[in-house]
C-alpha cells in the first residue's frame, strides 16, 4: 500500500479523519534537506498553512500512514491548484541508512512572506505531532507559538 508522509495538521488522526480519510499509521519519518514553511494563507484556518520548503541541511519530521486511495487527501488538500502530491524520500523512525518512498504534499504557489498559523491550527499540528522526537517538538513548540504572535 502507499505511503503518505504528513508533516502538518495531517499528523493529527482526529483532523486527517474529519475530510473522509482512511489512512492506517505506520511509525515516524524524516524528510531530509527541508523545512516546515507556512507560505500560504488559508482563509479557512484562518492563517498560515504548513509547507515543505527546500534547506540543506534541514529536516523535517511527520508521520507515515498507509493510504489505499489518495482521491480524498487529493481533495482535502486541494490538489493540483493548492497543494500539489509530489513523491519524497523519506527515512522511517530517523534511521538514516534506510529509506522509502513515500507521498506528500507541498504547497503550489509559496508566498515569499511566511504566515503566522492560527491558535487552532497550531494545535492541530501540535497535537499529532506528539509521536515525534522530542528534539524536534522542541523545535516545533519555537515555530507554532511564537512569543510574538500577533
């Protein structure tokens, strides 16, 4: 079966299962050479979105979910004109030595000004990334609410 690799508030089971999406969690995983980015406003979360950008030497950590249909997630996600389904690499667990594919989304059109992300959506994605490593939720706690929130 597929892999998808969730890196926003898709980590979040309760939030990816409310847009209709089955999807079976596999473990953890490492995007390498990337970034989480909010490079897009969403009226609906009313603030930024996540994003994956390109940083060497960056990472980003998500979850992987085993997904037979990906018509759901292309819907919820808005793909092709908002996200877009692009294959990644990733590395399951943080093994370094061994990779899978995986799918994922990234956004189409990145703003060049990062968005602040919502109370809400932050904890969305704060919630379901509790299953990461501790290094990276502290990173993350650094990015999500930010002391000067507007």
């Amino acid at each position: 079966m597929p892999l998808y690799f969730a890196y926003g508030s898709c980590m979040n089971k309760t939030d990816l299962a409310r847009s209709g999406v089955r999807a079976a969690y596999v473990g953890t995983a490492v995007l390498k050479n990337h970034r989480l980015a909010f490079s897009r406003y969403s009226s609906f979360r009313e603030g930024g979105v996540a994003d994956i950008v390109p940083a060497t030497g960056g990472w980003v950590e998500g979850v992987l979910f085993e997904v037979s249909d990906f018509e759901a997630l292309d819907r919820r996600e808005g793909a092709p004109w908002v996200y877009r389904r692009r294959r990644v690499r990733v590395y399951p667990n943080g093994d370094s030595d061994r990779w899978r594919w995986a799918w994922t989304y990234e956004v189409v059109n990145k703003s060049p000004v990062e968005y602040v992300p919502s109370k809400a959506y932050a904890q969305l994605i704060w919630d379901g990334a509790r299953v990461l490593s501790r290094e990276y939720r502290s990173k993350l706690e650094k990015i999500l609410f930010r002391k000067d929130r507007c």
